[in-house]
C-alpha cells in the first residue's frame, strides 16, 4: 500500500498524468467543439441539413454526423497512441535513473 502513496507523490509521475490531462483535455474539447457546430449548424441551416448529399437520399446532417462519429473513433485511437507513447518515454527515463 504504501508504494501507491510514493507513486502518486513522484514528481514524474505527476509530469505524466498532467500531460496525458492535456492530451484528454484537448481532444475532448475538439470533439465536442464539433458536435457543437454540427447542432448549431442544424439550427440555423436546416434546409442545407436537410439537402440530399451527392445525389443520395442521405441527407447532409446525417452525413456530417458520420463524419463526426468517425472523428471520434480517430481521436481515440490517436489519444491511445500518444499515451502510451508518453508511458514509455517515462518507462524510459525510470530505467535510465536507476
């Protein structure tokens, strides 16, 4: 138990979390920035919204809106890769301290 409370206080370690914090953050607020816009969007540009995209009975907010799920699944995937990036550059310099 008293591994955790050293952990927890490790200057380092603290580093981490406040990067990944920036990185969650950031993302987090790009994303919801775009539901943001695709909603307001859809309030003042209802008949554009509504217009078949590229000749298809689709209609253009639901084409936006797919995009946007999919933006979601690619800011995942990206959060995913630059955090345990970031935890193996911190493994890194453990290893190379001790």
């Amino acid at each position: 138990m008293g591994g955790e409370t050293e952990l927890l206080k490790d200057p380092e370690f603290q580093r981490l979390l406040v990067r990944r914090s920036r990185w969650r953050w950031g993302l987090s607020g790009l994303l919801i920035g775009a539901y943001l816009v695709w909603g307001i969007g859809g309030i003042y540009f209802a008949e554009a919204y509504a217009a078949p995209f590229m000749g298809i009975a689709l209609p253009w907010g639901m084409a936006v809106g797919f995009l946007i799920i999919a933006m979601s699944i690619v800011l995942s995937m990206v959060y995913v890769r630059v955090v345990n990036r970031l935890e193996a550059d911190e493994a890194l310099e453990q290893d190379k301290h001790r």
